[in-house]
C-alpha cells in the first residue's frame, strides 16, 4: 500500500493501534520476565529443537547469537568458553544461535568444531529466535528460565574488540544473580558485536 497523505498516514498509525494484529517490526523485541516463543531450531544432523523445550531442560538456558565472520565474537570466544565451564556445573545449558541468510547445519557444525566449543550451534532459519528476543548482534546473549522466561538480555560484557581486564562481566553476573535467588544486576546490557547478516 502506498500512503499519499500525512492524513492517510495519521489513520494507518491508528489503524495499527487499535488492531489486535501488531503492526511493530518482527524485530521488536520480548520483554524481560515474558515467555520466549516456541521457535524450531535445527541441531546437529539437522534435529530439530524447540528452543522453549530446550530451556526446560535446565535451571538457565543461554543462547549466544553467531556469526562465523564477526571478530568481536572471536576475541570473546575465550571468555565464553570460560563462563560456560563456570555454569555448567550449576546447571546452565549454553547454545550458539546462528540467524543469518547463509547459516547451514553442515557449516556450523565445522565451526562448532574448528572453534573448540563445548556447545553446539544452532541454526535459527528465519531469524524467528533472533527477532523475538531483539538480536541483531553478533555476541547477543540472552538467559532463559526453567519456565521458558526471557531473565537477561545483552552483550557478554562491556568489550567490543579490544579486551580489557576491568571489563563488565555482564553475562556472568546476571547467571550468578539468578543462580543466587537474585534479579540480575543489570538485566539489559548493551551488545557489541558485528550485525547479523538476518533472514
């Protein structure tokens, strides 16, 4: 539809208001403490996995948005790998989330594999996943709860490229948080990684 006038504009925007069907971008995302929607993921040998059903599987969920070409996430990629041997212990359950155009099962597989992780990564076809909980970076983590609730959102800490030593731990923090009986410090944390290349 093509809008000719500021009036027919005006009538569109409360068109879109007052219609139960939402007019926001796909983008938009979930809110902390909302239930994150039952999106089909395919896994190694292309399984498919609910990712609500996932988080059930664990006290804390963590999904990490991927991109194989994004150097922020490289230089994180250490200190990932080191929360995720912290946590898992206490029963949190981590997963790389690839929603970009290019993503395979094959390819990611190679990567999981060349990158040393003890997690697979997961192909989000689509972007559902990705859409849903706002990412748009490379780097983008989010905890989910038992009950499939969305608890943090954000960058794995305050680092870009350059890592430095006082960085804010903000994955860490939050997971301790929740696993201590407490909100997260800092429940929304800015991302800075590459943009994903979406669906």
């Amino acid at each position: 539809m093509v809008v000719k006038s500021p009036s027919m504009l005006l009538a569109l925007v409360v068109a879109c208001a007052a219609s139960s069907v939402s007019c926001a971008a796909s983008g938009v995302a979930t809110r902390n403490g909302s239930v994150v929607p039952s999106v089909m993921l395919a896994g190694p040998g292309a399984a498919p996995l609910d990712a609500r059903a996932l988080a059930g599987d664990a006290a804390y969920t963590v999904f990490v948005f991927f991109s194989p070409d994004c150097h922020c996430l490289e230089q994180h990629e250490t200190r990932l790998r080191a929360v995720d041997a912290a946590f898992r212990p206490r029963d949190v359950h981590f997963f790389m989330v690839d929603s970009e155009v290019r993503a395979s099962v094959e390819r990611d597989a190679d990567e999981a594999r060349r990158r040393g992780y003890s997690f697979p990564i997961l192909v989000d076809r689509g972007a559902r996943l990705a859409d849903a909980v706002g990412a748009d970076y490379a780097t983008y983590s989010v905890v989910v709860d038992r009950e499939g609730r969305l608890r943090f959102r954000g960058g794995i800490d305050s680092d870009r490229d350059h890592l430095r030593s006082d960085a804010i731990p903000y994955l860490s923090d939050a997971l301790t948080d929740l696993l201590d009986g407490r909100e997260p410090r800092i429940a929304d944390a800015k991302a800075l990684g590459c943009a994903l290349q979406k669906w």
